[in-house]
C-alpha cells in the first residue's frame, strides 16, 4: 500500500471498551504498514501503543442523568478543552468512540469550526433500544458509522441515519481467548462470577442488590463461591463496601485475574453490559441485572428495543435473562440462579444458545481490519485502498 504522509487521527474516547477499540485499531493500522500521528483522549491500552492523552480520560466515565447533570459544568469545559485541541492539532480525520453524549456535543462543535474534517463515529448509537429519532439527527453531525452489531447498517438506513459499515464486534478477533470448557456440569461449589459494573453509578446502585442476593443464596444452602472482577478505578470503592459485607467475594483485580475467573467461573449475576458478550463467549450460564438511577423513568419511556443483551441481540434470541429494576428482586435472583447453578434444562438453554452466539462470532473474525481500512477510506488518505475484505453497508 502507497504511503502519502503520516496518517494525523485524533480519536476521543472516555471509556475503557472505547480505549480497547481505539488500541485495536492502531495495531490494524500498523498490520496495514501505515504510520499515524494521534492526537485526542486515550486509556492505557492505547497509552501503551504510544498514544498521549489530553487529560484523564476517567473524567468521562459518568452514567445515569443525576450524575451526567452533577457535572455538566465540568464536562463543557472539558468539551471545550478537546475542541480547542483538535483545531489545533489539524487532523485528517476525527474517530469518535463510544461516550456518546460527550462526543455528539465535541461533533457539533467541530462541525462548526471545520466543517471539511471527515468524522467518524465508532459504535452505532443504541437506536434500535430508544430515541430512534437520532438517527436522523446524526447526518449532520457525523460523515460515517463502524457498527459492531451486524443489523445495525440496516437499521440505520431505515431510520435514515449515516452511512453504517458493519466491522465486526472486536471480541471476535481472538476467539481463541475463550476456549471450549464443558459446562454442562458445575462445580460444586459454584464458582459464581458477581459483576457490578465499570461506572461507580451503576456500582453504587447494584452492590446491595448483589449483597442481599448472596445472603439469600447462602440461607438456601446453595453452596457457592463469589468472585468479583473489578476495574483499577472502582477497586478501593468496591473493597471498602464489599469488606462490610456478610458474605465476601473475592475481589479479582487485572486482566490475568479477570480472565482466570472467567476461565473457572460456572454461573454469574452479571451487571447488563459489554461483559455479558464476554460471559456468552465463555458459556457462562448467567443472570442480567441492572438499576436506573433517580430519573430514570424518563429513560423507561423512551425505550423501544426488545432487550439490552448483547447475545441476544446478536443471536437473535433470548439466551440471558434480563431482571431491570423491580423484576431484579434478590428472592427472584437467588432462585434463578440456584437453577442454572445445576444440571438441567435452564443450564443447557443457555449453554446452547451460547453455542450459537460463537458460530455467529466466529464469522466475523475476518472484518478485523476492515474498520481501519474504512477510516483510511473516509480520510481520503490514499486514493486507492486494497480491497482485501468487502465492507458491508447499509446499503446491503
């Protein structure tokens, strides 16, 4: 491939699926032998591949409406401080991951300043969940959209929303991480994964619910061991709560003990999420939960999609429960998990549903460098790219 000048991206993103995104696509981009120049917002795993952060991206990790309005006044600032970065640092193309209410703000003003600066939003937003009028909304703000959802160009197009290239979700470039583990038959005791979350909102709202859950476990004889996998960021607030506790999980901090958990793990109660992608791509018989926050029913009536889990999205189907607000009781969890936690029909609907959702994964190990390939496309870096996978679009 003819190399022109080094590629100048700035990417902003302020989560940590974001920053493992943003990573993924630098190594995509130096598979291609193509040289960057990055400027925006990073985490450590683009940290570690050379990347500079403009300030600590963790300032961005806010979820629910109270908080989001707590902080409004920090986030302008921080809004205008990005905006001000990439006039300044003059890119050919602007990568906008996740964090969507911080990006649509950081797009519009962009928009204003450079109005010829190709932007790419990575992740389509949730419209097929609520707010389908976005869509429409999003045409001028962004040039083009990397979906990880293979429906999602589709849906786009008939909400009349961006151009939307499906890329592949990024777990599915190592299949191989989760292995092929029988768990037909627990262990016993269980080895219970309980996974509150990655935002200290939604932390704060689920631990009790976990708490009470597990006590209720315990008084039904349901013999169990809870591990906890948790983020650096949440690990001194989930310790400091989790030591009060009547029954204490074992708190699994880092990748290698994250992945060994989930290696061992045959059941979890799991916060609604990215992770429970990971838990289907582990079989892991598991149990969705999650709690709004104070204004949450604004959102309830907004909502429109038939469920929030990631397999069932994918799959097609329903394979996780999912127990929102009121229908997340810890009576009704503990009973819920005390039969998956066995052999039996419950256990094996999911564990099959589980193998399904790996087949349709494992299809898409071969877009692993197709979003790259489609950001050199949209910065009109060089005038011929190397067809080397055929990108799928709305238009299909």
């Amino acid at each position: 491939m003819t190399k022109i000048h080094p590629l100048r991206i700035y990417i902003v993103t302020g989560e940590a699926s974001g920053d493992a995104l943003g990573a993924e696509l630098l190594r995509s981009l130096q598979r291609q032998n193509i040289e960057w120049e990055l400027g925006g917002l990073a985490g450590p795993k683009m940290q570690a591949l050379g990347a500079k952060s403009l300030f600590d991206v963790t300032q961005l990790s806010v979820m629910g409406l109270t908080a989001i309005i707590a902080k409004l006044p920090k986030i302008h600032s921080l809004i205008r401080q990005v905006t001000r970065d990439i006039a300044a640092f003059k890119p050919d193309i602007l990568l906008l991951i996740d964090s969507p209410d911080f990006n649509y703000a950081v797009a519009k003003r962009v928009k204003k300043i450079r109005p010829d600066l190709p932007i790419v939003k990575y992740i389509c937003p949730s419209v097929w969940a609520w707010r389908q009028g976005r869509a429409k909304k999003m045409n001028a703000l962004f040039d083009h959209i990397l979906a990880i959802l293979p429906f999602e160009p589709k849906l786009m197009k008939e909400l009349g929303g961006p151009e939307t290239t499906y890329v592949g979700h990024p777990l599915s470039g190592d299949m191989e991480q989760f292995g092929d583990k029988d768990r037909s038959v627990p262990a016993n005791p269980l080895k219970l994964l309980v996974l509150p979350g990655s935002r200290k909102g939604e932390v704060k709202r689920l631990l009790p619910l976990i708490r009470d859950t597990l006590v209720i476990m315990k008084q039904r004889n349901i013999a169990f061991k809870a591990v906890m996998p948790t983020v650096d960021h949440l690990a001194d607030y989930i310790g400091e709560n989790v030591s009060q506790w009547p029954i204490k999980p074992k708190i699994a901090l880092g990748k290698k003990a994250k992945q060994s958990a989930f290696e061992d793990g045959d059941l979890a109660l799991a916060c609604s999420g990215t992770v429970l992608l990971e838990l289907g791509l582990f079989s892991i018989p598991t149990v969705s939960i999650y709690k709004l926050d104070a204004l949450g029913f604004i959102v309830k009536h907004m909502v429109v999609g038939w469920t929030a889990c990631l397999p069932n999205l994918i799959a097609d189907r329903t394979i996780i429960p999912e127990r929102f607000e009121e229908y997340g009781h810890p009576q009704a969890l503990a009973r819920e998990l005390e039969l998956l936690g066995k052999k039996g029909h419950q256990r094996e609907a999911q564990l099959e549903g589980f193998k399904l959702l790996k087949e349709i994964m494992r299809e898409d190990s071969a877009k692993q460098d197709l979003a790259a390939l489609k950001i050199l496309e949209i910065a009109g870096w060089q005038k011929q790219i190397e067809k080397r996978v055929t990108p799928v679009t709305n238009s299909q």
